[in-house]
C-alpha cells in the first residue's frame, strides 16, 4: 500500500528525502566551488619553468647538454638483446 497514494501525510518517522538530498548536493556543489577556486589559486603560484635553466646556457652541464637516450627495445628492460 502506498502511503502517499491514500491521500495522507508521511508518518513523523518517515524521511522526506526531496529537501534534504537537495540541501546536500547544494553544499557539496558549494564546498567544490571553493575547493576548485583554492586550487586554481594555488596553480598560479607554480612557476613553470625554474629560474636556473634561464641562468644555464649552453654548455653549462645543464639538461640541455646530455644525449638523448637511445630507446630500449629490449624485452626485459635492461638493454640486452
């Protein structure tokens, strides 16, 4: 029997979801909001390239002066065939 089809009001311990499942997706939408604006702001502190490449030239033993490592079609890992 539906409760709700009779005509009368839910019972004192029945839980009306509606409202409150509304009021907790609203505050995790809220508690988000801040957490994404944090973090954007925490992003653009990140200095994207640090201050000692700019200061290292050419020539300097920077990561700019090592080869390029030759790929490792091995099967196993360690380079030996």
């Amino acid at each position: 029997m539906n409760i709700l089809a009779s005509g009368s009001s839910p019972a004192a311990g029945q839980v009306v979801t509606g409202v409150l499942a509304f009021l907790v997706v609203a505050g995790m939408a809220v508690a988000l909001f801040f957490l994404l604006r944090s973090m954007n702001k925490q992003l653009r502190k990140v200095v994207r390239e640090p201050p000692w490449r700019e200061e290292a030239g050419p020539g300097t033993g920077g990561p700019q002066d090592q080869p390029e490592p030759e790929e490792d079609y091995s099967r196993n890992g360690t380079g030996e065939a």
